[in-house]
C-alpha cells in the first residue's frame, strides 16, 4: 500500500508524457492558474478505488494479521 501513494519517484524515473501513474496525471491537472476541482476530485476518486475495493475485499484478513501481531498484556 505505500507503493500505491508513491509520487516523488515515479515523477523522477517516469517520463510523465509517455506512461503517467494517476499520482503524477492528478499532479498535472493542478498546474496552472484556474483549478478544475471537479475534475482533480474525481482523478482521486478514481485514484483511490481499486485501493478501497481491495481493503473491502480483504478486510477480514488485515483485522486478523493486526491481531495476530498484537501486543498482549
């Protein structure tokens, strides 16, 4: 998951152009003078999706290995 909000290394290395991440194309949408917030927004919806539909998938599975490395007193 910290790979997937990864922006600095991937603005270096990739060539925005060519092969942008939807880090690096929301970035270039914010440049300039007039703000399209409607479109930046929904960038980000998009962005955080498949992120989000995974953790609901997998939800059990990341509450059990949380609790499986817990801590008991």
């Amino acid at each position: 998951m910290a790979t997937w909000n990864d922006f600095m290394w991937p603005l270096i290395v990739l060539d925005p152009s060519v092969t942008p991440t939807v880090q690096t194309a929301l970035s270039s949408l914010a440049s300039g003078y007039a703000l399209d917030y409607t479109l930046i927004l929904s960038g980000a919806a998009i962005g955080v999706l498949p992120l989000l539909l995974v953790f609901l998938l997998l939800s059990r599975q990341v509450v059990a290995g949380v609790m499986l490395g817990a801590v008991t007193g």
